[in-house]
C-alpha cells in the first residue's frame, strides 16, 4: 500500500528543505519511544525523511509514487538506487544523526545503528530524577541557611562499587553478543531489508556476565538506602522555586550516571511582612494627630526595626518606599524595598468635649 511521505510529515508538497527537516525533528521528537511515544510512528516518521530530505530519492518518490516504494523505480540497484530497498538505509547511514543531535537517547536501540560507527551501541541507563519538598520560615527563604536534608534513594553498591559482580567474581566476555551487548536481527519492510539490534538477553547489554552476582545488590549495581547531607538554600529564593542538585539524584544501575535531585521551596507566610518578588509590603496605623502634625514612627523590617518619617497632613492609605530594605536577589543581584502604607485610625466614641473641639478646628 502506497505511503504518503508528505502526510506523514504533515508537509506540503511543495514544502522547502528546511521546511521537511523543521517538520521531521518536531514529530520525532514528539513520537520517539524513550519519551514515551509510538515507535513504529517513530520508523515511519524516519522513512519519510530518508526520502523526502534527500532531493534526488524525493524527485524520484514524487514522480514514481509506490512503484518507487516498492523498489520497482527504474530497477535501479546499486548504491542510492532502490531496487533492493535503500542500500544506505541499511547499518544506519541514511540517518542524519548530526541533524538529530542529542536530541534523543537511545535512538541505536531502536533501530540498531549504534551511531553508524563499529565500536558497541550499549546504552547506560541513567538513575532517575528526584523531587522533593523543603519548607522555610518566610526569614530563612530572605536571608537563605544551610539545611539538612535526609531521604532514601538508590545509591551506588559499596561492594561491588557498582559494577555487580561479587568482589574476586570471575568477569567474562559474553559469549551470545561477543560483548558489544547487543544482537542483530534482519527485518524485512518495504523499503527493502533493514538491520536492527536488541540488547542482548544474556548479558542484558553489558557485554560481560559474571561467574557471581553482587550478594549486596543481587547483580544490579545499585541498593536502597538512607541518605542525609546539607544543603546551601541561597537568600533570595522564593516560594514555588527549584533548586537543582546535579548528580544527587538516584545511582545509575551498572556505574551508569546518576540522576538529578529538585528541591521544591514553600515559604511559609509572616504574620506582618507580604513578599512580592523582591520587595516586601506592610502597613502600619497611625492616630489623627500624627497625621495632621506628623511624626517619626518605629517600622519593622526583616532586617529590624527602623524610623519611619509621617510627614504634616499624611492622608490615610499613603505608600512609603524604604529603599532597599526588602529581599536579597538571588546571586547578589542587588536588594529589593520595602513599601509601608500608613492607615490613619479614626477615633470612635468621642466624648461631647472633643467633639467640641473638632468643630472649633473645623475638622
């Protein structure tokens, strides 16, 4: 059954170069099976491009349709022809790993190409990421600490330092996968014969097995245990922020690298200071009288108390700016403010006499 290339990477045909190969990278990205996509969508996605990002295999596919799928276009069989399906196709060098990039992981495992080179296509299986939550006082996130922090993870086996072999094991080279740690197998598709490769079950893609397991970690390099260290939360740091701790995530099975750990920051509220980026608001109520004849007035700060100036006539709900008295920025970016709105407390119950004496002031 004939394939519609263009449909397949939802391009015109018509379409540019550039265009195909924009096309091709944001559906393999979103189709490759290590992201969790569909990986015969994923092999689709790479025969349309082998033909369509290469302009003699295009011209030849938009004038002979599936006769040329079929290999039927103009019989050709030599190198670039297509008699006998892509012979470029097969050991993987139609691939454009270089357009690729590091893009994906795994791609030889998918399709067996081990970069196109003749050295081992084994793929370490990095540790997982982590995520955890770190509280702080509303002061400790402005001025940052060191915390300790404890957790269990996987860590790497201090036996075996992580290689999973008993200590004075026998190490040999397996002998299904002649230690490349990975077996090939010839696929037939329409495109003619295709190479791929599959860990190899022996060693499972180590490419040595051992004559004893790690009796710590039963062979996987890695155990389960209880972790604590201090960390550096830096001043400045807000709620809803990360902070990344590169390598203390889970161990990778087989000395493979470890993942990352996340620390998700909630900042608890203050009972008086509200946080606004860097800047802090409050407010502060004086009496009638220090409005009308002004006054100097304590004012809390997270740094301590200072004295805060209330102008002849202050009206209530009027802002007043201390500068930089707010927040750290992050990287000694410089220091926020700190904004004050003075509310004027109206007296009540008044008794007859100062009643008397407001309207002889004409208040």
């Amino acid at each position: 059954m004939s394939k519609d290339y263009y449909n397949i990477l939802g391009v015109s045909k018509g379409a540019s170069q550039d265009e195909i190969k924009a096309a091709y990278r944001k559906k393999a990205h979103e189709h490759h099976p290590d992201k969790g996509g569909d990986a015969e969508k994923f092999k689709e996605l790479n025969e349309a491009h082998q033909v369509l990002g290469n302009p003699e295999k295009r011209q030849q596919y938009d004038r002979f349709g599936s006769a040329y799928q079929n290999g039927q276009a103009g019989g050709a069989g030599g190198p670039g022809g297509f008699g006998g399906g892509f012979s470029g196709f097969q050991g993987g060098q139609g691939f454009d790993f270089e357009d690729l990039g590091d893009m994906f992981g795994g791609f030889g495992d998918i399709f067996g190409f081990g970069g196109g080179g003749g050295g081992s296509s084994r793929k370490q299986t990095r540790g997982r990421d982590l995520e955890m939550k770190v509280s702080l006082d509303f002061l400790e996130a402005a001025f940052g600490l060191e915390k300790e922090i404890s957790f269990s993870k996987n860590i790497t086996c201090d036996r075996c330092h992580g290689n999973g072999a008993e200590p004075g094991a026998k190490v040999e080279t397996c002998p299904t996968c002649k230690g490349s740690g990975q077996v090939s197998r010839i696929q037939r598709t329409i495109l003619g014969n295709i190479q791929t490769q599959a860990t190899c079950s022996n060693c499972h893609g180590e490419g040595k097995i051992y004559s004893q397991k790690c009796t710590k970690c039963e062979g996987s390099g890695v155990y389960h245990d209880h972790v604590s260290f201090k960390v550096k939360i830096p001043a400045g740091i807000n709620d809803g922020e990360s902070i990344r701790l590169s390598g203390q995530g889970e161990a990778g099975q087989k000395g493979a690298p470890a993942g990352d750990l996340y620390l998700r920051v909630s900042v608890k509220n203050h009972k008086k200071f509200i946080r606004e980026g860097y800047d802090i608001r409050t407010e502060e109520k004086i009496s009638v009288r220090q409005a009308i004849l002004g006054d100097k007035i304590d004012v809390d700060t997270i740094n301590g108390p200072v004295k805060l100036k209330i102008p002849e006539g202050t009206q209530s709900g009027t802002i007043f700016k201390l500068k930089e008295k707010g927040v750290t920025k992050l990287n000694n970016r410089g220091v926020g403010d700190q904004f004050i709105k003075v509310i004027v407390e109206i007296p009540k119950n008044l008794n007859k006499k100062q009643k008397q004496l407001l309207e002889e002031l004409g208040i």
